[in-house]
C-alpha cells in the first residue's frame, strides 16, 4: 500500500487551493471596498468582470469539490507514515471536515445569495438557473453569511497552511502524502 494520494487527488488538492486563494483573495477585496468603492477604484466594467469571475470560479470549486470528495470515497487516505499524537489526529480531522463543508457549502451559498438579490448566476460566460427567487432582504442575509464562511475558511486555510508548512520543515513525511513531485 502507498502512503500518498493518487496522483489526480493530489493534483485536485492544489488546483483547488490556488482556486481558494484567488476567491479569498477577491472576496477580501469585496469586503475591504464594498460595490461603490470597488467601482470608484476599478469602473463599473472591471467591477463586473471580478464578480463574474468569482462567481465563475466558485462555481468551477463546487464542481472540483464533487469530484473530490469522490474519489476520497472512492480512494481513502493513505495511511500515515509517522503516528501523529492523538490531538494533531484530532485537529487535523476536523480541520479537514470544516474544510470540506465551508468549500461545498460556500459555493452553493453564493449560488443562493446571487439568485436571491436578483444578479445573474454565471459560470464564465452561461448563465445558470437561480435556484431560488429573488429575494432582496434573504440575498443580503446570505451574503452576510457568506462573507462569514468566507473569513472562517481564510482562518482554516491559514492554519492548514501552517501546519502544512511545519511538517515540510520538519521532513516528517506527511507532506509526501499531497506533494506534487
């Protein structure tokens, strides 16, 4: 038996983490300046091609997400090479499912909010049913929420990073089970 991913799991784990990044990365930005100063700083055009391709890549994220969460049923962890103390097996574990809750959960959430305040539903350049009719108050909600999902998932990240980080230092072997090469 091996003590690595497959080598498409692997590869969804990174394609999926340079996803979140850049999601991350430009829903802070929608956070920091809000619609208006988005638009004050980018115009109404750039403003409309972020969302559409954070809207888009969210989208792209639940489709990956589904597709890796079955392999994992299909193709179960590796064992680890090195016993891990029982509470790195216990953070470890639910950071894991957080994990995997908050990047299916968020998508459809934006998927939700979208069609709820009444804007398009698009992946690149379809347009994809709402789900939901338009509500503005229950948009605005959801929105709220996925903006809060969205900081839980960056602390979640910073802190899978971290520990990632940490075991490439210490050459423990746990990074082999995800590394690319």
């Amino acid at each position: 038996m091996t003590n690595r991913y497959t080598l498409l799991q692997r590869l969804l784990h990174w394609l999926i983490a340079l996803i979140v990044f850049g999601l991350l990365a430009a829903g802070l930005t929608f956070m920091a300046l809000g619609d208006e100063g988005l638009t004050n700083l980018l115009g109404q055009e750039l403003t409309g091609v972020l969302f559409k391709m954070h809207k888009s890549f969210g989208i792209l994220l639940l489709v990956l997400m589904a597709a890796r969460l079955a392999l994992r049923f299909r193709s179960p962890p590796p064992p680890y090479s090195q016993t891990l103390t029982g509470i790195e097996r216990l953070v470890g574990s639910t950071i894991h499912l957080l994990l995997y809750v908050l990047l299916i959960g968020l998508p459809i959430g934006g998927w939700l909010a979208t069609a709820a305040s009444g804007y398009p539903v698009q992946f690149f350049d379809l347009s994809l049913p709402g789900l939901i009719g338009e509500n503005k108050e229950l948009g605005e909600t959801l929105f709220s929420y996925h903006g809060i999902g969205g900081l839980i998932l960056l602390v979640l990240v910073l802190v899978h990073t971290a520990a990632g980080l940490k075991h490439w230092r210490l050459k423990d072997g746990i990074m082999t089970r995800i590394s690319l090469p």
